[in-house]
C-alpha cells in the first residue's frame, strides 16, 4: 500500500513547476490513505509567495520638469498679476492725487478770481452810489477862479465842501453830475475845522450821499476818493485807510484832529469832495496833501480827509 501510494503522489513539486492538465491517479481506498497521512509526521513544506510582477520604472525626471514648469508658470501668472495690481494701484492714487491738486488748483483759482471780481463789483457799485451827489465847485474870487469839490447832503439840496475853496467868493456855480451848470449860495462856514455849507435849488432825480461811520473804520480798508482834480470832473480814486486820528495843521491855520490817512491820490480840485467805503457811504471829506518840505512839492500817497462823524457835527450846526 505504501508503495502504491508513493507512486501515486510522488515527490512533491510545487505548484508553479506542475505541467498543465498532468493526469492524478484517484485512489481506490480511502482509509489507506487517512492512516498513510496520520504516519507521515514530516513537515509540509511552505508555500513561497509567487513573485511580484517588476513595476515598470518611472520617468523621474519627467515629473519633476513638469512640476518646475507649472511651479515657473504660476509665479509668471502671479508675478504679472502683482504688477498690474500695484500699477492700476499706483495709476489710480496718481490719478486720484492729479485730480485732487487739479481741484484744489481749480478752487483757489476760482475763489482768487471771485474774490477780486467781488471788490471791482464793490468798487464799481460804490462809486454809481455816491458819483451823482458829487458836484465840481467853481468859485470865483477878486484873484480869478478857483476849482474844489462838494458832496450833496440832503434832500434839499445842502452842500458840504471845504472852507477854504470858498473863502474869497464873488460867485458860487455848481457843475452837476449831468453836466448841467446852477447857481449856489454859502450858506455858513466852520473855520477852526475847515467846512462849509452851499445850497442849490433841488432838482429832478437829484442824488444825495448816504453819511457813513467814520468810527468804525480800521486800518487797510480800502477806500475810494470822487472829486474833481485838476478840473477833470467825476474822477475816482483808490486806496486804504492808512492810518487813523492824525492831527494835522493846514496852511491856514486850521488843525483837524482824528483826520484819517490815506493814499488814494488826492490832488488840487479833490478838496471838499468824498472818501467813501465800498459800500458807496461818505466817510470823510479829502482836505489837503502833506508837502515835501524839501522840493515844496505834494508828497505822493500822504493825503487827509475830515471824517464823516465830524463833518455831521459841524454841517449841523451851521445848518441850524
């Protein structure tokens, strides 16, 4: 039986070595073989595991060109991304800042221009105001003929002027803003303050200056003087208020005190006529220019004027 039995399973051969369909005997007793294998105490041997198929190599370096070359390609697109960012931001804070100083530029030049199209304005309507009550005064005297300015005050047709264009008067005429030419009387004078009063027949359309508050004038405001200098009628002028409340003495002896300073051009025939605001009011009355002592000439830009609070004093007391 042993025998048999060893022919039929023969040595053992792994599987991997078996030819394909080889042909096994089937054994006819089954209990022979059950006390065959309980006799047979040799190990089995183990199975070795069946090898592994070898994993195709890799293209090592094919992956890690490929990875460098997206790596390289999103720092690009990143990179440009970036630039523009801080270009748009740049081109926009420049733009923005352009904008901002054109604006800035754009309304400080505009508040320069509004400004000084402001004054002129103020000039131009200050001067319409007070002009139609602005007369030219001829007077003549035994020596011949003499040319100052008046300011028509009231509604009668009261006008205030300087003492000394009247002093010696044959005859009074009155130019009026019109052009048109009418007699005037003296009515009174004041000679420590050198103010006068002539009258005139009212007439149509007649203008009469609004009297300001010379109290509350300050130094640097501007100011405008109507006269007649030198004979050239409705002549207007423009300065400060130089100074204030300087005393000084006329040629004839007179002193005005709180005189107010100023340098708009004053010249002979600008006596007695207007320093107003620019709000057209009268102010003060120009009255005389300091002289050069050295050439005995008119000093440029130093002129006075009697101020308004005074000259209603005195206007009203010769009128009462």
């Amino acid at each position: 039986m042993l025998q048999e039995e060893n022919e039929v399973y023969g040595p053992y051969t792994p599987p991997y070595q078996q030819r394909p369909f080889e042909s096994v005997a089937v054994l006819e007793n089954p209990t022979d073989t059950y006390a065959s294998a309980e006799q047979d105490t040799s190990p089995l041997p183990l199975i070795p595991p069946a090898p592994k198929a070898p994993l195709p190599p890799q293209n090592r370096r094919g992956r890690g060109g490929a990875i460098l070359l997206f790596t390289l390609v999103l720092s690009i697109i990143f990179g440009v991304g970036l630039f523009a960012g801080w270009e748009y931001a740049g081109s926009n804070t420049s733009s923005t800042s352009s904008i901002a100083t054109t604006s800035k530029s754009a309304v400080s030049t505009s508040n320069t221009s509004s400004s000084g199209s402001t004054i002129e304005a103020q000039q131009e309507s200050a001067i319409a105001k007070i002009e139609p009550a602005v007369v030219e005064l001829v007077v003549t005297t035994t020596q011949g003929e003499q040319i100052g300015s008046g300011v028509i005050i009231d509604t009668k047709g009261d006008i205030v002027t300087n003492y000394h264009i009247v002093t010696g008067k044959e005859s009074i005429t009155a130019v009026l803003y019109n052009g048109s030419k009418v007699q005037a009387q003296l009515v009174g004078t004041n000679t420590a303050d050198d103010l006068a009063v002539v009258h005139i027949q009212p007439f149509a359309n007649m203008k009469v200056a609004q009297i300001g508050n010379s109290s509350s004038l300050v130094v640097g405001q501007e100011v405008l003087a109507i006269g007649n200098p030198l004979g050239i009628t409705e002549t207007a002028t423009k300065g400060i208020v130089s100074a204030l409340n300087r005393s000084v003495t006329e040629s004839t002896g007179a002193t005005i005190s709180n005189a107010i300073q100023t340098d708009a051009a004053v010249n002979p025939g600008n006596s007695g006529g207007a320093l107003i605001n620019l709000q057209g009011q009268l102010i003060g009355i120009p009255t005389l220019t300091a002289v050069n002592t050295e050439s005995n000439t008119a000093a440029n830009g130093v002129s006075f004027a009697i101020p308004s609070n005074l000259v209603q004093s005195v206007v009203q007391q010769i009128l009462q």
